[in-house]
C-alpha cells in the first residue's frame, strides 16, 4: 500500500464494478430475515461469495452433467462464448436426452448435438493435445452412432465398447430404481434388451471373423499346392 505523505483522506480504491456489487449485497443483508444460530456467521457469509470465489473441492454423484453445465453458466469467469455454448448444451442436448423422446432425435440433430459439443470443446482453449483427444472421441461417436442406427457394419472393437457401456448404464439404473418406480424399470428392461442384441451382433461379427480367417487359410493352402505342381 503507498504511504500516505500529505494530510489527507485516502482516495477510495475499489473498482466500481466492485462497488456496485458491495452496496447490492448490503441492500439484500438488510432485507433478509436471519435463520439459525447467531454464531453461525460463517455459513451466512458464504451466501454472498462471487461465484469466481468459491472453491470446488470435491464432486460427488450429485454433480452431474447438467449441475457441471450449471457451474459453468453461473461462474462469470468462464469466457461468454462457453457460458453461452454450455447454456445452449444444457437446454437443447442434455435435458432433452435426459427426458428422451427418440422421435426428436433424427439425423439432423444428433448432428448438430455433436457439432455444438465440439465447439464448446475448442472455446476452452484447453492443450493441443488434450483438445485434439477429446474431439477425436466425440467424431468417433458421431460416425459410428450414425452407422450403427442407420445399420451399417461396425467393427468388433466399437460394438463391444457400446456393449460394455450399455451393462454400466444398466447397472447404474438398478441402484436408483425401486420396484414401485415403473419409468426406471421400464428403462432398465430396455437397456437390458438393447445388451443382449449387442452381444447378438458381438457374435455374429466373431463368427464372421473366424469364417474369413478360416478361408484365408484354405485359399493358401489351395496356392501353395498350385505353385508347386507348377
């Protein structure tokens, strides 16, 4: 702090942007009723922290993606270009899959979801390295989503990951839902359904695969018998 030389106030130095923000506080502290005990002041204070103050320690399983985007959007650090991709995420991407109507979800949509994340993506301005990993997974999926719903051949590898994944989201639909919740239930039969026709396809490509390596080796064999009668 400079020292004071001349007799003199001190000239205020909080920033008026700052200032503002003081005197609406102060204006809402005087209209709240206080509720709990008197010493507990701590608790009180934390009411009014700017949201760039707080500090976010942990995250437990009640912060999911949508309470995520809800950090983003309300913390006024984050640039206005991600606050407005994570806004437009949260309300026309992950709430609506949340409450799924597949009738919504047409080509055209799915497209522009995977479009709209990936542009988040890069206005995060996160490394090269760790943006280039990140949209490479997200136009993975996009391709091979598209495939499989539009019944293209997919490899063994992708079907067995989207097999995986489906029995973890299963798996985690049992620890919520309790029987007299039939919305969970149904969900989980569905789940369990799209599993077993994964493991289907799973199969059947296998199956493919030992065929093909079975005709490799007799189309060899058949040559080499042919290359020495020659």
């Amino acid at each position: 702090m400079t020292e004071q030389t001349e007799l003199r106030p001190l000239k205020r130095s909080i920033p008026p942007d700052l200032q503002e923000r003081v005197e609406d506080i102060q204006i809402k502290v005087s209209r709240t009723t206080v509720i709990g005990p008197p010493d507990d002041l701590d608790d009180r204070k934390r009411r009014w922290l700017i949201t760039h103050m707080a500090h976010f320690t942990a995250f437990d399983d009640s912060c999911d993606s949508s309470a995520l985007l809800g950090i983003i959007i309300n913390i006024d650090r984050f640039p206005k270009d991600v606050q407005h991709d994570a806004g437009q995420i949260r309300y026309t991407i992950r709430n609506p899959w949340a409450h799924c109507d597949f009738s919504e979800w047409d080509a055209v949509k799915c497209a522009d979801s995977f479009q709209l994340m990936g542009q988040l993506v890069q206005h995060l301005c996160l490394s090269n390295r760790e943006e280039h990993r990140i949209l490479g997974e997200l136009n993975k999926w996009a391709t091979n989503g598209q495939n499989f719903l539009s019944g293209t051949l997919l490899g063994l590898e992708i079907v067995d990951e989207m097999r995986q994944q489906t029995h973890v989201l299963s798996e985690y639909v049992q620890t919520l839902c309790t029987e007299a919740d039939s919305q969970f239930i149904k969900v989980q039969k569905e789940l369990r359904e799209f599993e077993n026709g994964l493991m289907e396809v799973l199969e059947r490509i296998r199956n493919l695969e030992n065929v093909g390596e079975k005709s490799i080796r007799y189309i060899k064999q058949i040559v080499r018998f042919l290359s020495i009668r020659e």
